[in-house]
C-alpha cells in the first residue's frame, strides 16, 4: 500500500484570482471545565478583561499563509448583565478582530448581554481570518470582559451564574479551531 503527502496540490493553471489552496492543517481545543475571573467593569477592556479563557497554537509553514479562527464560547455573568470577548495573538488583542473606536464604547471582538435567570449561559460565535506573516508557533486565545459599568462582576465560561447541580443547569463545552490556509 502506498501513502502521498503533500503540502498542497495546485492546478496546472494556477489558483484562481482570490482563491486559496486551501486549509493545510487544523487545530482544535475542546474546553470543557469552567473558568471565572472577577472585575470592575465600565468598558475598561484593559483591567476588566480575563486572562485566556480558551487556547489554541498553530505555526504555519509558510509566511503567505493565513489562520482562521473559529469559537463557540459559552458565556454567564453573575448579574446577568453585558459580557464581551476578544481575539489575541500572543497575548496581545487583534485590532483587526476589534470593533471600531466609537467614543467611550468598548472595543471587543464579540459581545452579548444575558436576560436574566441563574440557569442561563449565552454562546458567542466568532471566526476571523488572521494574517500572522510568520513561520513560528502563535497561540490563539479569547479573553473574556465583564461590560458591567456599575461593579466588579464575575464572569464565567462553560457554566452558569447559578451552577447548581440540577438538570436544567447546562455544562456546555466551549471549542475554539484555528485553520491553516494557504495563499
């Protein structure tokens, strides 16, 4: 029996104007244990924002090359109030996956506010096409930030505000996928 591998196979006439080859390798996080930090709100996406809620690395084997980034985030606030996201790379926030400087607003990738109830958890989506530039390893992270402007709040991952252990209390897993794609 034989085995081929290849990087990428490209047609004889090239790729297509805008097109890609397509995806080179994939890595994905399945996170399922909680995680919580506690802080002052207000928008004060610098101090009110978590450590990495989620991770995932990946080097790409070429600098031509992009990463997409996928997230399925299952989010709770101990007020049932506004929770937000951000993309990092490394540590440090994307700019490319914030949204626009408007006055006062806070800049996050994602954002959402919960309805109320101690049973409820809100799920962000999010995807982004990275353009990292380099060869070395990158970790992925989304840091999670507590809107709250009036106290120090906790926000959750994968859990509840409530968290007790009864069945209509969900223990949802949050899954974070970055894609290799090639030029």
């Amino acid at each position: 029996m034989s085995t081929l591998k290849v990087n990428s196979i490209i047609p004889v006439a090239g790729v297509p104007t805008g097109g890609g080859g397509g995806i080179i390798q994939i890595k994905q996080t399945v996170k399922t244990d909680t995680f919580s930090f506690s802080a002052s709100g207000a928008g004060n996406v610098s101090g009110g924002v978590s450590g990495d809620a989620i991770t995932a690395s990946l080097a790409c084997s070429s600098t031509s090359h992009k990463v997409l980034i996928r997230v399925a985030l299952n989010v709770a606030h101990s007020n049932n109030n506004r929770i937000g996201a951000v993309l990092c790379a490394d540590g440090s926030q994307i700019s490319g996956a914030l949204g626009a400087a408007r006055g006062n607003r806070s800049r996050v990738s994602v954002s959402g506010q919960l309805g109320g109830g101690a049973a409820q958890i809100l799920m962000f989506g999010h995807e982004y096409l990275h353009s990292p530039s380099s060869t070395s390893s990158i970790t992925y992270s989304y840091r999670l930030v507590n809107l709250d402007s009036i106290a120090s709040r906790t926000v959750y991952l994968n859990r509840s505000q409530g968290d007790l252990s009864q069945s209509h209390y969900p223990s949802p897993p949050s899954i974070l996928t970055v894609m290799e794609v090639s030029a």
